[in-house]
C-alpha cells in the first residue's frame, strides 16, 4: 500500500516537473527565432561577402589579368616589329 | 409518455450524424485547402534555389563560376517625387529616363527596373537612400576569364518559363547535372513573421548543382586562343581554330575557335557564332586525309613504304576526269614516302585505287568518319558517308586525297589521334570529373573507341609524317631538334559546282614528340589571303603552338 503511495507520488512529481520543464523551455525558445532569425542574415551576408571576395580573387588570378598588368609592367614574349616604309628624318624642325 | 424516449434518442441520433457529416466535410472534405490556409498562417514552404555548378579547368580554376549579382526593384506607393527618382535611377544604372518611368505604375506594389546590378554599385544607390527602392539577390554566370573557351563552354539564358538554362557546348550538355535540383524547406514562424527554432523540419530535396573539372588546361587554352587570334590577322584569315587533343586518353586540352562571343553578353551576338565550330562544321578536309588513306592500305597490306607509284609521271585520268598534283610537279615513279612528302594526289589516287572503295569505306568507318565521336559537347554534326553503291572510281580517286567527302574538325583530330596512340582510337572527351554538392567525386573514364590500324603501322605512317615535316613544303617552319609528324592541307571550298580558285581552308595536322606523343593538334585557317597554302599559313601557327605547347611541358629536343 506504500509502495503504490511512493509510486503515485512520485508519477506525479514526474509529470509536473517536465510539464514545468517544458513550459520553462518553450517560453525560453520562444523568443529564440529573433536569434535565429539573426543568424540567419549574418550567415546570408557572409555567404554574400565571400561571394563577391571570390570574384575578386578569381578575376586578379585569372590568366587574362596577369597577361595585362605584365604588358603594363614591361613583360613582353613578343618581339614587336616596326615596319616603317617612308623614310624619316633623324630630326623634325619644330 | 413513452413516445417521448425515442423521440429525443432519433433527435440525439440525428444531431450525431449531423456532427459526423459536419466534421466529415471540414476534416476529409476540406482537409487539404484547411491544412493549406494553416500554413499559410504560421509560415510555410520556403523555395531554395541550387547553385548552379563551376565549371573548373584541369588546375582548378573555375573559368565559369557564379557571382552575386542584384536585381533592383521599386515599390511605386512609396514613391515621393516621381520625376525626380526617374532622373537619378536613369543616371545611376545608365539606362533612358523613358524606360524607367514606363516601369513605375502607381497601382503596383513591386516593379522590376533592372536585373545584373554588381555588388559594388547596389552600395553606390543605396548610399542615396532613394524611396522605394529595393535590392533582390541573385547568382548570375561569372567568367573570370573573360571569353574564352565560350563556344565550348556555352552559356546560359533563361528557357520558357524564364529559368535559367544551359545551351550548347558544356552548359547544354550537362545542364541537368549543373543546374541541380530546387529545394523546399518546411518553416513555422511566431506572430512576428520569425523563425520558430522547435518547429523547424530539414529540407526537404533540393541539392546545389555539380562542379565539372575538365580536361581543357587552362593555360594551353589561353595560348592557343593568343595565337589563333595573331594567326587570323598575321595571315589575313576570315577565321580559324585550334584543337589539340592527349592521345593517349582523349581528352581534350584546348578548343580554340574565332570568331566567338562572349557568354556574359550572348544576346549582343549573332546566334550563328554560338554553336562551336570544331564539332558542327563540316568541310573538305583535304590534303589531312592521305595520311589517313594511305595507313588503311599499309595496314592492310596493300603497299609499303617503298611502294613505287607507276601512274605518277603526270596526271591521271579516272572516269574521264583529269586528277593534277596541285603544282603540277609530277614525279615519276615516286614512293609513299615522297607521296606524303610532295602531298602528290596522283600518288593517292594509286594508293585510293589500289585500295578500293570497300576497304576504303571500311577503314574511313574504323578512323570514326560518318559516325558521331562521342565528345561530350552538345551539338556535334555527323556528316554521313556516302553510302557504297554512291561510289564512283572518281570519288574513290578524290577521297584518295581528301576531296569529295565532308568530315567535321573533331573527327580529323580523333581519327589522327590514332596514328599517335599506336593505333588506338580514344574517344574524346571535355569532362574528366564530376564533384556533386558534398564535394564527392566521380571520375570519367577514357573509352577506347577503336583500333583502326595496327601499333605497326601507326609507327610506319609517324615516320612518314616525320618525313614530311622534315622535307615537305612546311620543312622552312619545322622546329629544330624536335621529331614532330605532320601533313599540311590546302582544301578548297566548293562554290556553286565547282571549287573557288582564290580561296581555301588551310590546316596543318600533327602531333609531337613522336617517341611519345603529348598533343595531337589541328590548326586551320579559313580563308586566309596572305597565301592560300597551309605550308605558309596553317603549318607556321603549328608550330608556333607547339613549340610553346613542348616548352610548356618541358620537354627538350632530342636531335
């Protein structure tokens, strides 16, 4: 008979405990999706900043690039021929 | 009294069943729209859209990648000053002040003014903090290479329904597996429109679109793009291309064509200049061919090396039709070596004619003519053979040295391929890889398509070729210390029934080094107007690329 005392009480214990739990949880989560929410647009913007870093590191790096900023810097593989087919002076009087 | 009791009973009965039914109607009947509506009220289904898939050169780099582009919209209501607005939208993304003001009408809540926007000029209009105005965030089609490689790589445009979709080159062939799949993700949301963290359910689906590594090395693309443009105007040319293939695995390490367009802005082009000519076109190939020729009669056994051609002391008659060489030398007598060497048609007309048209169909068939190569690249054409009951002893005689029959560059590059791989015919291919949203990999395999001719007479007809670098009409542009085999062709076009004695598509096929071949490469030339001669147009850009292509692989001379 005290056996079925103890376990009754402590069933009810049980119960109101997670129902108390519960409450304290779902009151404390659900405020939480202004959090979420949050993160959600930092990782977006992030996601967006390395999208556009991505771009500027692939077109620095791209082939087409570098062959302009050599040629700007004085790198040639060519030899640039000039055909000059009129004679010129050595000196133009101004 | 007792009339009573069943009375209320069949009321209470039939006030059950109207409940029943009642809550039948709302719970079955209705149950779908109800289920919609509640969604609709604490959130709902959020569309995710993939990415589409990078498309990555054999080092990585992603040639075709996808950028942050924005679309700016407007929200009319909201909108103070109209004209003012106009004037400054108009200014700012450099589009007629007529345009955007066609676009604002009053009773809408969300017009479109202009899609494309870079990141760095939505921050420039949002500094100005104009009314109404709104940003949406899309991924557009970045090419950080600019234009090249574009008749390989495609591009994407919108289909029907205004989604974006791959056309031709790689971007049509493999559009489904870039494209990737939509995903929906199920999301619950408070009275203030946020995110309930408890109620939140995976995605459902949905998965980014696959990455393709290729084949194509991204430096020996760039060179060849550099040099068939040089090319083109050195030589006065209406336009040409470059394919070099690796032999021994069919893959392809560049695709060169000109002229092009530029995939980020297709729609300004001629939608003739999308397709990719390399697999499409089709031409007379010429004086190429009787390498190909005459490694079916050796292979069969028909001659040798040091056959000697008893018709070859002037032109020959087939049908009543006079076949000529194509400077009228004629050498009497001569063997296959000097027949390749002088590119002598007569030469090839015994070697077509000793051959005979069903081995010739045979061994066209076994180098791949008349048939699809199989490369991975959407819209290749497949000229057809003629069928053997079409061939006539003069189509054998002019096939002989390449007249009369139509093939499709990429055809000439797979079946010379062979004479490079021992005789093994590699089917070509553009994607080595594919790595799908979790970063797996899946590899392509090489497919061997064919053996057409022996490993013995693939080593013959080489040192034939060498031959006819070392000694034929191109031998003034020959790299020094380099064995390299290669025939030179000057095909004519034909015109209206006959052949245009001004112009002709010049080309020069070849691979190196010979003891193991890295590339197997076809220049050619269309119409070029400095010479009409491959000797003096195709063979010297040949070799300007190979001699870039051994250096690049670091490959010293060996003579």
């Amino acid at each position: 008979m005290r056996k079925a005392y103890v376990l009754i009480i402590f069933l009810l214990g049980l119960t109101i405990s997670l129902s108390v739990g519960k409450a304290v949880l779902q009151n404390t989560l659900s405020t939480s999706g202004i959090f979420v929410g949050q993160a959600e647009q930092e990782i977006n913007s992030y996601k967006t900043q390395n999208a556009i870093l991505s771009e500027e590191v692939l077109t620095a790096s791209s082939l087409t690039n570098i062959m302009e900023k050599a040629k700007q810097s004085g790198f040639t593989s060519e030899n640039v021929l000039m055909v000059i087919n009129t004679s010129r002076p050595l000196a133009v009087k101004p | 009294m007792k009339w009573r009791y069943p009375l209320i009973f069949i009321f209470l009965v039939l006030l059950f069943v109207l409940i029943i039914a009642r809550l039948f109607y709302w719970q079955v009947v209705k149950a779908e729209m109800l289920s919609g509506l509640a969604q609709d009220q604490y959130g709902g289904l959020i569309r995710i859209e993939p990415e589409r898939g990078e498309v990555r050169t054999s080092d990585g780099f992603p040639i075709v990648a996808n950028k942050v582009s924005y679309l700016l919209y407007l929200n009319p209501t909201q909108i103070k000053d109209k004209n003012q607005e106009v004037q400054v939208l108009a200014s700012l993304l450099d589009m007629p002040k007529a345009s955007v003001s066609a676009q604002i009408l009053p009773d809408r809540l969300w017009v479109k003014i202009k899609s494309g926007i870079s990141a760095s000029d939505k921050g420039e209009i949002e500094k100005i903090k104009l009314p109404g105005v709104g940003f949406e965030e899309h991924y557009t089609r970045f090419y950080p290479e600019a234009s090249i490689a574009a008749q390989l790589i495609g591009f994407v445009g919108k289909n029907q329904e205004g989604q974006d979709m791959g056309y031709v080159g790689l971007e049509g062939f493999y559009n489904r597996l870039l494209s990737g799949k939509v995903g929906y993700l199920m999301e619950s949301t408070d009275a203030l429109g946020k995110p309930i963290i408890l109620s939140r359910k995976p995605t459902i689906g949905g998965s980014n679109g696959s990455n393709l590594l290729l084949s194509v090395d991204r430096s020996i693309q760039f060179l060849a793009e550099q040099k068939l443009k040089d090319g083109i105007e050195k030589y006065g040319a209406a336009g040409g291309m470059i394919g070099i293939i690796d032999p021994e695995t069919g893959n392809i390490l560049a695709m060169a064509s000109s002229p092009s367009f530029a995939p980020q802005e297709y729609w300004k082009y001629d939608e003739s200049l999308y397709s990719n000519p390399f697999i499409t076109n089709t031409y007379e190939p010429g004086s190429v061919l009787k390498p190909l020729v005459m490694a079916g009669a050796l292979d069969a056994g028909l001659i040798t090396p040091q056959t000697e051609c008893d018709i070859c002391g002037g032109p020959v008659s087939v049908s009543g039709y006079d076949l000529h060489t194509w400077n009228d030398k004629y050498y009497k007598n001569t063997n296959m070596i000097e027949v390749i060497q002088h590119s002598d048609n007569t030469g090839m007309v015994f070697v077509a004619l000793k051959l005979g048209a069903d081995r010739m169909i045979d061994y066209l068939t076994k180098f791949g003519f008349g048939q699809a190569t199989g490369i991975d690249l959407q819209g290749e054409t497949t000229p057809s053979l003629k069928s053997r009951s079409a061939w006539y002893d003069v189509d054998l005689a002019t096939t002989g040295f390449g007249q009369g029959i139509s093939v499709t560059p990429i055809e000439l590059l797979t079946a010379f391929s062979a004479l490079a791989n021992n005789g093994k015919m590699m089917q070509p291919k553009v994607v080595t890889a594919f790595e799908n949203a979790s970063g797996e990999i899946t590899k392509v395999p090489s497919v061997v398509k064919g053996q057409p001719i022996s490993e013995k007479t693939a080593k013959v007809m080489t040192e034939i070729l060498v031959n006819a670098v070392e000694k034929g009409e191109a031998q003034w542009t020959k790299l020094p210390g380099y064995r390299i085999a290669g025939k030179t062709g000057t095909a004519s076009i034909p015109v209206k029934g006959h052949y245009d004695p001004n112009s002709t598509i010049a080309s020069f096929i070849g691979f190196g080094p010979v003891d193991k071949p890295k590339f197997v490469m076809l220049v050619i030339l269309e119409k070029p107007t400095t010479s009409i001669y491959a000797a003096d147009t195709a063979a010297p850009l040949f070799f300007d690329v190979a001699r870039n292509l051994l250096n690049y692989y670091g490959i010293p001379p060996s003579e």
